[in-house]
C-alpha cells in the first residue's frame, strides 16, 4: 500500500505502564498503520516514571522502557518507538537525532490525550491535532484566561475532543473561538476477537479518586473523579444479589474497602490485569459486561464523553450498562449498550441484558463495528485534519 504521509503519535505509556493506557495508544497506531499512515510513536514529554508495582514516581526508567518496547514490539511497531528520559536527559528506542528529523519532516502529529505540551521541535511539524479525551476541564481553564492553559492549546492547528456533544446548547462549557471537533474512541475490531461465553461478573477497571483537576465555573464545581458516582450506586448488588459486580480497584485505604465489600462487590486486584496487554484483554473478554460510572466532570455538563476502556468491551461483545453523559445523541442505546442516571435505570439495564444475553452480546459488538471502528474513527479524523 502507498504510504499516505508520515504520523507521529505522543502518548505516555512510558511514563504510565499500565494496559489501559497502552491500548489507548494501540488502537491509534495500528488503526493508522492499517489506512496506510508511516506511524511513530514518540514519547517526550519529560514526566517522571511512574512504577505501578510500588505505586510511586521513580528516578529510573528501566521498568518504563521494557514495558513500552514490549507493548510496541507485540504490535509490529518495534524500532519505531522514541522514550525520552528526561532525568538523565538519554533516548531509548529511537536516538535523539531521528527524533528532531521526524518532527521536521513529519506531515501531522496526534498530542493524544494532550498528553505533551508542545515546544518548539514540535511545532515544526505543520498539522498539530490535539485529541482530548478528557473533555471539559481544558474548555473551561482556557474559559478563564490560564495563560499556561491557553499557550498548551494554541500550539495545535486542530483539535478534536471526545466530549462529542460540546458546542451544543445542552452542553454549557465555553469553546471562546476554538473549532473543537468531535471524535471518540477508535477500536481496532480484530485484536478485540468476540467472546463465546455468557461469562459471570460485570466488572469495570477503575481508580477510585482522581485528583488535580477539579475546576469551577459559572458557580459549579466539578469533580474530576469517579468515586463521587460509585458511591450513589453503591447499593445495587444488594438489590440484585443474583448478579455478580466486581471493581479491578486498589482501594486507597481499609474505610473504601470496607465501604465497597459491605455493599456486595468484589474487589480484583489491578496490579496482574494492567501488566501486560494481553492481561488486560483477557479480563475485559471474560466479564459478562460492563457496569461503570462515568466521572462527574464529564456527566453534569452534558458532554457526550465515551469510554475508550467501554468501547474495549463492546469490541469483545460484551454488554454494557454506564452513567448518562450525553453520548446517548450519537450511539444506539437499549442493545447492547444501557445508559442510566438513576438506580433504576441502572437495574433496568442489567435485567434487560440477563433476558437475553446473546442478543446483548451481539448488539455490543456490532456497535463497536459500525460507531467505533478504527478506520472510520481515524479516517473521519484524519480527513478533517487535512491528512
């Protein structure tokens, strides 16, 4: 296949080694390969390593590196990878020089997840696409005038968010002049194969309390966490006890864990599940679905936000029941995939999957065929960006 332009993909699987983030990575990079792209991935943001083994930031990178070579190896991707270890100012993968060349010569970049503020080697590539996959906090500190806030952003061309429904009257967060274009989560279909089984538990993968990004607005303070929604629908295993509920969660302390298991949910520890991809795809695979809660700086202001985790386990063709963002404008709803704002909707949902399961389980994965396939997902991306 001829080749349609040079990619250059910024991430952090490096610095964050865990499965979820690496797979948020993959389906970028392998769905652009598959268009046709010559992609890169590059990682240079200068962040400290975090070592989820010990649950801290590091001084050395070792762990970081082979987790990253590893994730970009599996996936045919090995000699074109770049980790910047800003500590001790060395490359790994790619040498410093190739990095600089690429960027020269390079037709467009993805900041996915706005995951590095771009500095002047960056803005030498001409197409700069920010991809925010956490919609409405950088809205609303550009709303207020962040300097710091505003010079991250301007250094894009185009921008793209997973918050599909901002601009929308039903939505007030403030885009002040900025084109946000909606896109969401790509999934590439063939490395997510259908599951056979009904499976057992609903479960999810979640960090309990996300910190750092609350932000208020208009009079309205909004949280950056999940745990303030799991909390109101904390009850539902007691009110359906034949129905298995697990969190792949690492408490933060012996009060949530006490709180959580009392309520009837099991706790699976995360650590073996976010190690290694295939780890990762194997627990998504056998959950009988999807029970989640959607944070609470995504859900009040109506941004139409999706999961990229979820759209993992609609891939797998399994079901899922999740928290009312909005997104319910842009995909099917009531197959496959239940959206709720109460507890009973919530219940609903998961009755309505115990009827008839296979009929959900293939419902799930054919709205990851026709909403969030790699190649319409990037493809709409790239033409938008003129690539």
């Amino acid at each position: 296949m001829k080749k349609r332009g040079t990619i250059l993909v910024l991430h952090f699987v490096g610095q964050m080694p865990l499965a979820g983030i690496a797979w948020q990575a993959m389906q970028y990079l392998v769905g652009l390969e598959r268009l046709g792209y010559d992609v890169w991935y590059i990682e240079d943001g200068g962040a400290n390593p975090y070592d989820p083994r010990v649950a801290s930031v590091m001084m050395g990178c070792d762990y970081n590196v082979a987790y990253l070579r590893r994730a970009m190896e599996g996936y045919g991707l090995g000699g074109r990878w770049a980790y910047w270890d800003a500590i001790n100012d060395e490359w790994h993968g790619l040498p410093r020089e190739q990095v600089r060349r690429l960027y020269a010569e390079a037709d467009g970049l993805i900041n996915l997840c706005g995951a590095t503020r771009l500095r002047d080697e960056h803005l030498a590539c001409p197409v700069r696409i920010m991809v925010d996959s956490d919609p409405v906090f950088e809205q609303i500190k550009y709303a207020l005038a962040d300097p710091e806030a505003r010079a991250y952003l301007d250094a894009h061309t185009h921008f793209f968010s997973y918050g599909e429904n901002l601009g929308s009257e039903d939505c007030p967060v403030p885009l002040c002049g900025i084109a946000w274009r909606p896109t969401r989560p790509p999934v590439v279909l063939d490395l997510w194969p259908e599951a056979r089984d009904e499976g057992r538990w609903f479960t999810t993968v979640a960090t309990w309390e996300n910190k750092g990004k609350d932000i208020e607005f208009a009079g309205a303070r909004y949280v950056w966490s999940k745990h303030v929604n799991f909390l109101r629908f904390l009850d539902l295993p007691r009110r359906r006890p034949g129905t298995c509920f697990a969190l792949a969660m690492d408490p933060p302390d012996a009060a949530v864990r006490a709180t959580v298991t009392k309520a009837g949910w099991s706790l699976v520890d995360p650590g073996p599940i976010s190690a290694g991809m295939s780890a990762y795809r194997d627990f998504i695979a056998g959950s009988r679905g999807e029970f989640t809660v959607a944070k609470d700086i995504y859900v009040r202001p109506n941004s139409g936000w999706f999961s990229d985790r979820s759209v993992c386990y609609l891939a797998a063709g399994r079901p899922i029941v999740t928290m009312r963002t909005g997104f319910g404008k842009f995909y099917p709803t009531g197959r496959g995939l239940f959206e709720f704002t109460t507890e009973e909707e919530a219940l609903a949902g998961v009755d309505a999957i115990a009827a008839d399961y296979h009929a959900h389980s293939r419902a799930a994965r054919e709205i990851a065929a026709e909403y969030f396939a790699a190649d319409r997902v990037l493809g709409a991306l790239m033409a938008a960006a003129g690539l």
